[in-house]
C-alpha cells in the first residue's frame, strides 16, 4: 500500500494561519522562504528527521493560495513515481503538471483522481 505521509491546505494570511494553528491545537508551524514557495510546514507532532515518531500521525504544511492551487489535499508516498504516473493514468486519473524535486524531501507531483479531487504523490529520498 501507499500511505498518505502529508496534508497541505491552502492560506490567504500566514500570520493569521499561523496563529490560528498554534493557538487552537497546539502546533510547531515553521515558515520557510521564498525558495521554497513561502511554504509553512505544520508539525502536529513530536518528529525526527525520519518523521513523526509516533506511527499513523502525519504531519503537514500551508501554502499561498491562488486561483489555481486552492484546495486541500493529502500526500500519499509512492515508491517509484514515474511508475506510479502510468498506474494512475490507466486507472482514469489526471496528472497535474511536472514532477519536481523538493530538495531534502524528494519527487512530487500533483494528479486529479477520478472524482475531481487533487492529491499529490512524493517519492520520498531514503532516509
């Protein structure tokens, strides 16, 4: 199986989202650079470079909402993502762009899957 490893939600106010966050439940959020697309990782729970130490909590991140990228989504990790493209054209789905390279995280690239929804596969680099 291929696990879902990650949330993104998109944001209008970082400071606003931040706070939010923080307040109500409690999380580390962490705002990275330009470089990396004004992104904020959310961590919503104790993690090492390995991830989360507990098993089956993910953890996840908020990006600038535009017209175009404005949805919630989930990750799910694939072990070979060029294989994984072909598995998810044949089966009805829509790939949604580029595969990019996170430095640090590895392969990404968002599909659309039969219903409309978007989802992002991440061939992760090996720990």
């Amino acid at each position: 199986m291929n696990p879902v490893v990650h949330f993104e939600m998109p944001l209008t106010n970082k400071e606003r989202a931040i706070k939010f966050y923080k307040s109500a439940f409690g999380w580390e959020m962490q705002q990275m650079g330009a470089e990396f697309g004004d992104y904020i990782v959310a961590m919503t729970t104790e993690s090492d470079k390995k991830g989360p130490k507990k098993k089956g909590i993910i953890n996840g991140g908020f990006y600038p909402k535009t017209k175009e990228a404005n949805s919630t989504h989930l990750v799910i990790a694939v072990e070979d993502i060029k294989k994984q493209i072909t598995i998810v054209k044949k089966a009805g789905g829509k790939i949604l762009g580029k595969v990019m390279n996170i430095p640090q995280v590895g392969e990404f690239v968002m599909i659309k899957d039969t219903e409309g929804n978007k989802v992002a596969m991440l061939q992760p680099i090996p720990m």
